[in-house]
C-alpha cells in the first residue's frame, strides 16, 4: 500500500483513525464522572460503551458465580495481567537458569584446571 493510498484511506474513513480511537477512549474512561452540565448543573457523564469498559477496568461487578466463571475463563484486565506476568517470569527464570549453566560450566573448568595442578585461565 503506498502513501498516497493511505492519506486518502484515512481521508475517506476519519472515525477509524488513531485520533478518533484516542478521543473515543478518553470518552469511555470519563464514563460515569461527575461534570458540569448545562447551566451549571452537575450531571453524571454518560457513554454508550463506557459502562463495559469500565466494568472490565475496575474487575467488574460481578456475582460470585460470574467472577468465578471469567476467572476459570481467563477472562478479564486482572487475569491478562497475570498471564504477561508469569510469561516475563518464566522468561526471566530460562534466562537465569542459562546464566548458571555457563557459570558452572566455567566453574567445573577451572576446578579440572586446579586439579590438574595447571593453573585456572578463565
């Protein structure tokens, strides 16, 4: 796809830009506040899509059963945090058991060295 074919996707199709996501977002995260409505009078903020995000955000309010059930599931911000954190702490673990790996392999040359009565280069 070129530049060109691109700037005039973006130009035909504006609400799906980066822009537009953004406000959106910023939309639904405002959901549910308190703001000042017309003349003067505070009101309650409302976005259609908002209340779900908001649920999703702050874990939801969730029955027991129905928490129970996402969280079998996997479902939710809390359990996706779970799993990229036990995927960075197994990665860390692998990169750490290779590090000692090479140290003992390093460790076991220098002991055959000593034993030898030759000296350790390491």
């Amino acid at each position: 796809m070129s530049t060109e074919s691109k700037r005039r996707w973006r130009l035909r199709n504006p609400e799906r830009s980066r822009t537009a996501e953004a406000n959106r977002a910023a939309l639904r995260r405002k959901h549910g506040s308190v703001i000042e409505g017309a003349g003067g009078k505070l009101r309650v903020f409302w976005y259609p899509s908002g209340e779900s995000y908001q649920r999703y955000e702050n874990g939801g309010n969730y029955s027991p059963r129905e928490w129970a059930q996402r969280s079998m599931a996997g479902i939710g911000r809390s359990e996706s945090r779970q799993r990229a954190f036990m995927k960075r702490l197994r990665e860390r673990i692998a990169a750490n058991r290779a590090r000692v790996s090479v140290l003992s392999d390093a460790l076991a040359q220098m002991d055959g060295a000593r034993e030898r009565g030759g000296r350790a280069d390491g």
